[in-house]
C-alpha cells in the first residue's frame, strides 16, 4: 500500500467522531486527531489547531442510573469505538513495524501492551524518527539524560541520540522508565504518566498530584483516553480474572493484565477534565 493510500485510510478514521463509553460512571474525554503528510498520526485531549478532527467524544453517564447489562446505548453511540482505534493501528505500517518491540518490552518489565500502544500514540504516533524541539528522541520521546539514567550509553559507534532513534532500544529503555514510575506512585497510572511527561520531581513538588501545567493535564488526559479505549469489554475482562486461567493475546504471548479497571480510569478522567476547568 502506497502512502497516499495510507494516510487516506488513517484519516477515513479519524474523520468519524465516535462516542467514548467509560462504564457507569461520569466522564468527558474528547480526543482529537490529525494525520501530518508523512503518515504520522497525532493525537491530543483538545483541539491544538485547525488540523485536528474530533476522534472521540467523550460521553457523560450518570452513575447514579447506571446501564442494566444487555441495555441498548445512550443515543448517539457506537458500540465499538475501541475497535476503531485497533484498526487504526492495524493500518499504521509504523505500528507493524514496531510491535514486536512493545510486546517484548511489556513482558519483560510488566507493563501492560495497552498502555504502551497508548503512550508511544500519543508521544509520537510511532515515528521511530521523531525529535521534539526539547530534544526528546524516538518512539517514546526519551531525553538522553533519562536514557543514560536508565543504561544507555554512547559507545565507538553511537551515541546515545542515535542509539534512541533504534525502536530496539528507546522501547526497551522508555518500558523500564514507565515501569520505575509505575512503582513510584503505586496505583496511580495518572501521576506516572504525569511524571513521564514533567518529570518526576515536578509530581512530588506538585503534592503527588498532577502539576498545574495545561501540557501535562492535556497528556495524561490524552494517553488515558487511548488506553480506555484499548481496553477488553468487561465480560472479558472477568474471563480473564477467572481463577486458574491465564491470558494470552492473539500472538501467543502472555501479557501483564490491566493495571486498572475500566470505572477507576473513568474516575480519573473525569477529575482531570475537572481540574482543568477549574
């Protein structure tokens, strides 16, 4: 398939606003998309310019009349809008050419795949190629500093800039860096993701809470929002926590389960998007 045809399909996607279902509870996360001419698909929590079409809206439910099982959706929704960020990814060459990459990397340092996907869409919609103008390298936006905190070191025939630009390294490094603050803020994936996106003083100066920066909050928003929708369909989540059964993906390699149940990533979107009108 030829780039024109590519970037064709990736915006045929994006071009369909679907409704974001986040379980019972309350909820509002837009995400917002826009492919670039090389292909690179970037998404956001809030319109940043005119080049961004509305992904998905994020749905409001009350959760004090929460939907019986089997009860059709509110009007408007689409019951498969994760499906179509699947398919997204399905047709991103980028994203195939990286993947294995991801799966490795998630089952040596226990981070769930999903949430990879999620992070690395929002750093850099898979360019293996991207450098922000801060300097941040590759497909997990790592500073050099931070890669050398975390092993990466310029040798004969390398530096480190260069050794970030190969997916075989900047996935396995920026997995261990999001599984470090993973464990430094235990049952918080919102501060995590905040802290791979400040930095982890910025989190602990703020409170252990998200710092009051309008980039943070729309990252976390946004990263959140993709991995919600990467989420399995409850019944299949309870499958999985079924005593005695392991699971295991469509490759064939077992995965860390959901580090959080789809109502506890519902909650915290909705209490960024409220601090951040406050």
């Amino acid at each position: 398939m030829g780039m024109v045809q590519r970037v064709f399909g990736l915006l045929r996607l994006l071009a369909v606003p679907c409704v974001l279902l986040f379980s019972q509870h309350a909820a509002h996360a837009d995400l917002w998309a826009y492919v670039d001419e090389r292909g690179v698909a970037h998404f956001a929590a809030e319109q940043a310019d005119a080049r961004y079409q509305l992904f998905f809206r994020g749905a409001a439910f009350d959760s004090a009349h929460p939907l019986s099982e089997g009860a059709p959706p509110p009007s408007g929704a689409l019951p498969a809008t994760g499906a179509r960020l699947l398919a997204f990814f399905e047709i991103s060459p980028d994203y195939q050419r990286v993947r294995h990459h991801l799966r490795a990397a998630a089952r040596r340092h226990g981070v769930e795949y999903a949430l990879l996907q999620a992070l690395i869409a929002a750093e850099s919609g898979f360019d293996a190629a991207a450098v922000s103008p801060r300097g941040a390298i590759g497909l997990m936006q790592l500073m050099p500093a931070t890669a050398s905190r975390f092993g990466v070191v310029a040798d004969a025939r390398r530096t480190v800039e260069q050794k970030l630009a190969d997916p075989a390294v900047n996935v396995p490094v920026g997995t261990r860096y999001l599984r470090y603050l993973l464990d430094l803020f235990p049952g918080r994936m919102d501060l995590a993701l905040a802290a791979y996106n400040a930095g982890e003083g910025a989190v602990q100066r703020a409170g252990r809470q998200i710092p009051p920066f309008k980039e943070t909050r729309n990252y976390v928003r946004t990263v959140m929002g993709l991995y919600a929708q990467l989420q399995p369909p409850a019944p299949v989540l309870a499958h999985r926590a079924a005593p005695g059964r392991r699971q295991f993906p469509p490759g064939g390699d077992a995965l860390p389960a959901s580090p959080l149940p789809p109502v506890r990533v519902a909650q915290t979107l909705n209490l960024i998007a409220t601090e951040a009108n406050e």
